[in-house]
C-alpha cells in the first residue's frame, strides 16, 4: 500500500510544530526535520553522517549535496516505507525539492503532499513579541496569557522574565522578511505542480488541524 508523504510548510510563529505532532499521531507518520536527520546518520555513524559530523563540529553548515545524501539514505529506511514521513524544513530551496522528488522515486515512496500553514505577518508578530522567557528556569512564557514582562519574576521558579532579542519586533519582521523571499518560490513551485495544500493557520491548533484533515481527506 502506498504510504503518505508530507512536507510542512510555515512562518515562523505559524504553529507546525503542533500541527505536525498531531498529523504524526493521527497519522503514524515518521516525523522527520533537517537537524533530526543529520544527527541520526552522525548517530548510526554512516559515511555520509562522519562527514556532515565534521562540518557540524566546526560549526560550519553542513553542503547541500551532503544533506541530500544524508536525506536519500534516511528514507530509503523500512520505517518510512511502511508509515510514511513528515518532512519539516526540508525541502528550503527549488534544487533541494527536485532533488527530493528524485530521492522519493528511487525509494518507491508514495505522492507527495505539500502542507503550507499561511498566516499574516501581523498577527505572527504579535504573537511572537509576546514571547518571554525565565532567566531560572529557561520556561517560555506568554506576556498575555501568563500575565508577565520583562523584569517580573517568573511564575513558575521566581527567576527575572525577560525577552530574547529573538523575539523583538524588528528581529522577528526580519525573519519574515528572510523566509518570504526565500519560500516564496517554493511555494510556487508545488502549487505548479498540483501538490500544494493551502491552510488558514489563523486560528486555533484544534481548529487548524482540523482543516488539515478535511483537505487531506478530499486527496
């Protein structure tokens, strides 16, 4: 039987995370990122794994046609032949999704849907502007929801509350910016090609799994 496939698509802020371990668990898909990939071929220590492991020691990016080795072998693996994967954060680029296309012909591996979680920069960065963290005990909190700012004491150990330079306005609009100009073509890509899926990820994790479903269920 042929298995399901997905590549997770979103801003930052836009909820994969949560999206993907409910498609994981409804599913019983292998879920799969860039990092969990590379950590496992250094982990079995495979050829491919020893050398992406120099890179990563060095704190050097790891090549692109090393990361797509690594990528072939892991899904060449039983698991994925039997449950299926979720990739997230990979493919980045159109050279990395031909490639990818490529690697899931060679494995026998069944369609490709692509899940593209679209919300508005606005609201993405309200929500990550209310991000704060404890100096203590390193909890993410929300300024809204936990009623805290930076200078308080944190709710749960009473260590100062502050927020990351990641998570200031004018950092996260960069980032916007950044993955904008680079998805776009991505996601142009796939809708080209029939495989795109489209999601409102405006509204609740509940309510935006569940348009997932409904539109996996029209597939």
């Amino acid at each position: 039987m042929a298995t399901r496939n997905y590549v997770l698509l979103g801003p930052p802020g836009a909820g994969k995370g949560t999206q993907a371990e409910r498609l994981v668990a409804e599913y019983g898909l292998v879920h799969l990122s860039t990092g969990d990939i590379l950590r496992d071929a250094v982990a079995r220590g495979t050829e491919l794994g020893r050398q992406a492991k120099s890179y990563m020691d060095a704190g050097e990016l790891v090549p692109d046609e090393l990361v797509i080795g690594i990528i072939r072998e892991r899904l060449g693996l039983d698991d994925i032949k039997q449950s299926g994967v979720l990739l997230d954060g990979f493919p980045r680029t159109i050279a990395q999704a031909d490639a990818l296309a490529g690697i899931m012909d060679d494995a026998g591996l069944g369609a490709l849907v692509v899940i593209n979680i679209a919300v508005d920069d606005e609201p993405l960065i309200r929500r990550l502007s209310g991000r704060r963290m404890c100096r203590g005990c390193e909890v993410i909190l929300r300024a809204d929801r936990d009623g805290v700012d930076t200078g308080d004491a944190c709710p749960k150990c009473g260590g100062e509350v502050y927020q990351r330079s990641d998570d200031q306005e004018e950092a996260i609009a960069e980032r916007l910016r950044t993955y904008h100009a680079k998805t776009a073509p991505l996601i142009e890509y796939y809708a080209q090609k029939g495989l795109l899926i489209e999601i409102d990820g405006s509204g609740t994790p509940a309510e935006v799994h569940a348009l997932v479903t409904a539109r996996l269920g029209e597939q």
